[in-house]
C-alpha cells in the first residue's frame, strides 16, 4: 500500500494502525505529485488517499494514477462528507471512501473489502449524484487554478507543472476568462467552491 497524507504525524498514526492487522506501507507521500510518482514507480495493490493534498488534491491524483496504474484501488480517508466529494471520488475510479471520524476498525474493514474486490462506501453518503462545479475547466486548468490558491506564483507553478512560464500564464488567462473571475481572491473563491481546495485548510497551513 502507498498513503498519502500531507500530515506527518497523521501518516505514522496511519501506518502504526494498518501494522497491527498486517497491512504493509510501502510507501508515503505528503502531497498528490509525490503520490502518482510513488504510485506509477511502484503499482502497489492499494493507495490510501487524503483528499485535500497540496500541489495536486486526491481527486486529481486519483485521476492521474488511474492512466499511470490502472491495478492499484484508490481508497480515500478524508474528514469531507460532502456528497459532491463521494460523486467525484466514483467518477474517478476510487473503490473506496472513509471517514476519518470513523472508527479505526471501519479503515481496516474498508481495505479488507477493497483487496478482495468489493467497492465500499459509506451508506450515509449514497444516493443522488451531487456535482461540484468545475466541467468549464480541463485537467491542467484544474491543476494551475489549486496551485493558484495555494499562493504558488506563476513561475513556481511552471516549476511544479514542468510547463513554460508562457503556457502557465495562458491556463491563467483561460481559467480567469471561463470562469468570469478577475482577481486571485476571486481564483481562490472558486478553487474553493470546486472543491480543489478548502479555505480552512489554507487557513490552517498559513
């Protein structure tokens, strides 16, 4: 299993729980471009994926590890019950959804589920599909916009993304004209409202 979770102390809690049942973590990242990387490297049989990463969310890296390897079975902790999130993790290919409030022995049973090829969400959160706001943009928008309201500049994004500075400044030009925003405050409004951000979390890490 790889874990991916931008808390340290979260991701030895984690991998301390997953030992007493014999659960081994090969691997651990703390945001979603370490995580693909981790997870193409080393195709392990599950990712166990926190939503809210820096520098590309869950959602997304659950996106990219189903082209880079369509074996592993993503199973998302996270503390959100929206259903929107839940919609999204099912259109991404996810296999499972827990919350972090739960007990630790649901984690362990929603893995066991998962490894024996049951997909496995919480009932409270099935029912109607429930979208959150983001069609208008690509894949790449959706990256540059999180990256955006985590206060990355246009070059550190260029960085990150290994694109030229130029073509990062067009998926800002883009986002901005597709989504009628003017202003980074505004950029960072809707990243939050899409859900490729949270604001308290932002809030949290500043």
């Amino acid at each position: 299993m790889v874990l991916g979770d931008d808390h340290n102390l979260v991701r030895q809690g984690i991998r301390a729980l997953l030992a007493l049942s014999h659960i081994c973590v090969v691997a651990e990242a703390k945001d979603g471009r370490e995580l693909v990387k981790q997870v193409k490297e080393l195709a392990p049989e599950i990712a166990l994926v926190d939503i809210s990463l820096p520098l590309l969310n869950g959602i997304e890296a659950a996106r990219k590890m189903r082209r880079v390897a369509p074996g592993t079975r993503v199973i998302f902790l996270t503390m959100y019950q929206d259903k929107g999130y839940v919609t999204q993790a099912r259109e991404v290919g996810a296999w499972g959804y827990v919350l972090k409030e739960e007990a630790p022995e649901q984690l362990i049973t929603t893995i066991e589920a998962v490894a024996s090829g049951r997909h496995c969400f919480p009932s409270e959160l099935a029912g109607e599909t429930v979208r959150i706001e983001g069609e208008k943009l690509g894949p790449c928008e959706r990256e540059v916009l999180q990256l955006i309201a985590e206060g990355k500049r246009n070059k550190d994004i260029a960085g990150i993304m290994t694109r030229s500075l130029h073509t990062v400044r067009n998926h800002r030009a883009h986002i901005m004209r597709k989504l009628g925003v003017h202003t980074a405050a505004g950029l960072v409004q809707a990243a939050n409202e899409m859900g490729l951000v949270r604001l308290e979390a932002l809030r949290d890490k500043s």
